[in-house]
C-alpha cells in the first residue's frame, strides 16, 4: 500500500496539501472522498482534513488501480514542473529561483517567469487563492523567494519584509583578497533618490585571485551587493555590468542567496530557509582552488 511520510518542512500542511504534493495528479476533491471513506490511514487511526500533522507520521493509502495511475502521473509532469519546492506551509511557499529565470513578468520574460510557474502549479492542484512574490531576485541571481498563498497572507508577508525582519543570506565570488570581514555602507541611487545601503561581509575562503564571501543584506536597494562589492574594488565574478571578470569556465553571475530566516507570522516559529550552492557555481569553484561551502 503507498505510504507517505510526513518530513519536518511539511508539518504546517494540510493532510490534502501534503498528500497532493506526493500525489500532484490527484485532485482535492478524490482525496477527501478517500478521507470521508476512513483509507488513509495515520498513526492515529483514520486521517480526517482538519487533523494537524506531525512530523514522522506515516500516511497510508489504498492498493487500488486508480491510485496507481495517479501515482504514475508525476513523473510525465516533472519536465513541465521545473520548481524546486523548498518550503510549505497554508500560507507559505517558498521555491528555489534558478539564474536566468525573471521573477515577475517582463519584457522578455512575459510567459515564462517563477510567478507564472508558481501559478500553474497552484492551479494544477485545483486551488482557488491567488499567490504572489513577497520579494525579488534579479535574473541571474539563484536561491530561494518567498510567495504568499492568498491575499491575507501576501499583506502579512509583505509588512514583514518591509519592516525588515526577514534575514538574507548570499554567497558571492569577488575579484581579488578582500579583508576577514565587516560592513559596506554607501549611498545607492534608488528611483532617484540616494538612499543608504548597508551590507554585512564575511570572508569564506580567499587568495589572491578570489574571495568567497557570505554576505548580510540589511537593506534591498537594487543591485545592492554588485554595486556596492565593485565601489570596494571586487567586483563579482561574472558581472559585466559592474566589470568584474567572466572567465569562459562561469557560465552566469556568482551569486547566490542561500538563507532566508524569519519568524512566521502565522504560527510564531522561527524559519530558516537554506539553499545550497548550485552546482554550476561549486563547480566554478574548483578554478579558484576553493570548496563549496556547506549550508
């Protein structure tokens, strides 16, 4: 009989919601017949919708014909459904960007964004709310942004961000041997008006001709890192715009945003979200005689 268990990042879900992501072909509607009907089967006995779920619990499903052509679904969708679901929760998810994927849409990427993805994935799932990101990433920058499931939680979300209690991390590779660490404060033009920018740094590894830095946004004015790492004289690696080196080995900009952490302002818990280096980046590394780094 299939059998799903319920992991750490799943526990704020809904037994629908954790069940449509094993089972994407599955529509809501045949999952709640299963539920009414007392065939999936927890550790607890009989699964209802309102149940809360808890981590290690072991869901359990018929042996039936039906349920093994839904099962047999995914793996024909996995080529349209390129998103990395990171986390999830009844309002949350948060999906993993890759580089050269626009956030919204734009000129160039009108069709073909993370928000259009996130929207047919909700709509593959028969869901009725809308989503929208709570952030950006620029196009060549990976790593995980933040969506809101519903209007309600978008509202929430996006206070949180603009009172700045959302931590982000990224990992970035610059010109030359920077020092140990510390601050980069600068003016940065923002919709024509200087506005302070403020980023915290911390060197990784380093030698002559390169730094791996971790780096703490406490403000988001727009190419904040590139512009500010260039005023220093280390530029990033890959960055045209902003002179650094692109060498053919580095197929994009290195940077990347590996953490994002912040108190959820549904249930109170802390979050921490990491995204690991993409393998593109690890293994540009090994040019510069450096590891990547663990997350």
């Amino acid at each position: 009989m299939p059998t799903f268990t319920v992991g750490d990042n799943e526990v704020r879900l809904s037994p629908v919601e954790f069940l449509q992501r094993h089972i994407s072909a599955a529509s809501k509607s045949y999952l709640r017949q299963l539920m009414k009907k007392d065939k999936v089967i927890g550790p607890r006995g009989p699964v209802r919708e309102q149940d809360r779920l808890q981590a290690g619990d072991a869901l359990q499903l018929p042996d039936s014909g039906r349920l093994r052509e839904l099962l047999a679904a995914p793996a024909e969708k996995a080529v349209a459904d390129p998103l990395f679901i990171l986390y999830e929760s009844r309002e949350i998810l948060i999906v993993n960007k890759p580089a050269g994927l626009a956030t919204h849409s734009s000129e160039g990427h009108l069709q073909n964004n993370l928000t259009t993805q996130v929207e047919a994935l909700v709509a593959s799932r028969g869901d009725g709310y809308q989503v929208a990101p709570i952030h950006r990433l620029d196009l060549e920058t990976s790593g995980p942004v933040l969506f809101g499931k519903g209007k309600k939680a978008c509202s929430e979300l996006g206070k949180m961000f603009m009172l700045h209690n959302v931590e982000k991390g990224y990992l970035a590779l610059v010109l030359g041997k920077t020092s140990g660490g510390g601050m980069l404060l600068s003016k940065v033009t923002a919709k024509g008006k200087d506005k302070e920018a403020q980023t915290a740094f911390r060197a990784l590894q380093r030698n002559e001709q390169a730094s791996l830095l971790q780096l703490t946004l406490f403000t988001g004015r727009q190419h904040q890192i590139r512009r500010q790492l260039a005023e220093a004289g280390h530029p990033l690696y890959g960055d045209k715009r902003y002179g650094g080196p692109c060498p053919a080995e580095l197929p994009r900009l290195f940077l990347h945003c590996c953490q994002l952490a912040f108190v959820d302002p549904f249930s109170g818990a802390p979050l921490e979200i990491n995204c690991p280096l993409p393998t593109d980046l690890s293994e540009f590394l090994n040019h510069c005689s450096m590891t990547a780094p663990g997350v």
